[in-house]
C-alpha cells in the first residue's frame, strides 16, 4: 500500500510541481502602455467587457535597441514574447492561481488594474496599415512571477503576444501584473518612431 503511493507521488510530483505559479520579487520598471486603433479612430473611447483593460506595454530599457514604430511593426505581427506586462486586474477566483504557490496568494488582492489613458486621447500613425496607436508613459511597480509556458498561455495571454507553440512546451514564461501606479503621462506623440512627451508647464 505505502509502495503504490510513494510511487504515486513520484510520478505526479514533477507534474504538480512544474504547473505552478512562482512569485519571483516585485519591481518598478518605466515605459509604455499602448493600443492599435484602426485608422479612422482618431481618438480613445474606452472599450467595455473582456477588452477594456488589455493594453500592450513595452519597457522603456528595450527603446534602447531599436525605435519605438520598429517595435510596433514587429510586435502586431508576431506573436513570439515569453515576457508579457499585463494592465489587468486578475480576479482573485481566476482559475489559474488553483496552481499558485503559497508565496503568490498574499499578493493576488493587491493586483491593480491600470487605465492609461483619458477618454479623447489622440492617436497618432504607427507605421502598420490601417492602424494607429494611443501611447502613455507610466512607471508601474509590477509583480513578477514566473510559471510554465502553456499556463501562461492559457490564463494570462491577452492581448494575444505569447508564443503558444512549441516553445510554450517544457519553457516558463515571465508575467508582471500591475501593483501600484507610481507615475502616468498621457497624451504621448509618436514622431519618426520615437516617443515624443508633452512639454511640461513649469
């Protein structure tokens, strides 16, 4: 009887162990909230139900290797990231924390749902066709975990930017979700693929 279930456990441990949601640290980390919009809406009207509050962000470190509109041009044509900056608020019965370590709960109710930005914000031309995009600069003090690739996949992968193929087998994934605001600037314009912000009224 004890035989079958310590082998019972062995078998299943690894499984059990790999399915779940690891609580890494938590970190500021600046950059850009941003949305396409098709290329008549000129301006931001905020969306309601399952996509009000999924925004792409990009860190600001990563304008450092390449421009802005290269990254836009890329990022809405290829699904391949393994990192996803998420503006949600995860509910706290969301199905997936069921595999979170003990480390995550305490952190879950303290996720926060972030809207960049303000009801009229313009957009601006984004070098892919029939798009435009809405951008905001903020510093978000995140929660980083770490879990395996198709659970990332299959929880926290909207908007659509999770590689889910074969790479999302055996692979963790890195997922920030939104803790504290610590700083917003909207109306963010986009000139020659690089972010232009607003002059600040001294």
């Amino acid at each position: 009887m004890y035989f079958k279930i310590i082998l019972s456990y062995l078998f299943l441990a690894p499984l059990f162990g790999f399915s779940q949601i690891r609580f890494i640290d938590t970190v500021s980390i600046p950059g850009y909230f941003f949305t396409y919009r098709m290329k008549y809406d000129k301006t931001y009207t905020p969306s309601n139900g399952l996509l009000a509050l999924h925004f792409r962000f990009i860190p600001a470190s990563t304008l450092q290797q390449r421009t802005l509109m290269a990254h836009l041009q890329k990022d809405f044509y290829v699904e391949k990231d393994t990192v996803k900056f998420l503006s949600w608020q995860v509910p706290e019965e969301f199905g997936p924390w069921e595999t979170a370590e003990e480390s995550v709960k305490p952190w879950i109710s303290k996720v926060k749902g972030i809207r960049p930005f303000y009801v009229g914000q313009k957009s601006y031309p984004c070098g892919v066709k029939n798009h435009r995009i809405i951008i905001s600069y903020v510093n978000v003090q995140w929660l980083h975990l770490r879990m395996p690739g198709k659970v990332a996949c299959d929880g926290f992968n909207l908007p659509l930017t999770f590689d889910c193929g074969e790479k999302a087998e055996g692979r963790e994934y890195d997922v920030y979700l939104p803790l504290k605001l610590l700083e917003l600037e909207q109306g963010i314009k986009l000139k020659h693929g690089i972010p232009v912000h607003p002059t600040k009224k001294q």
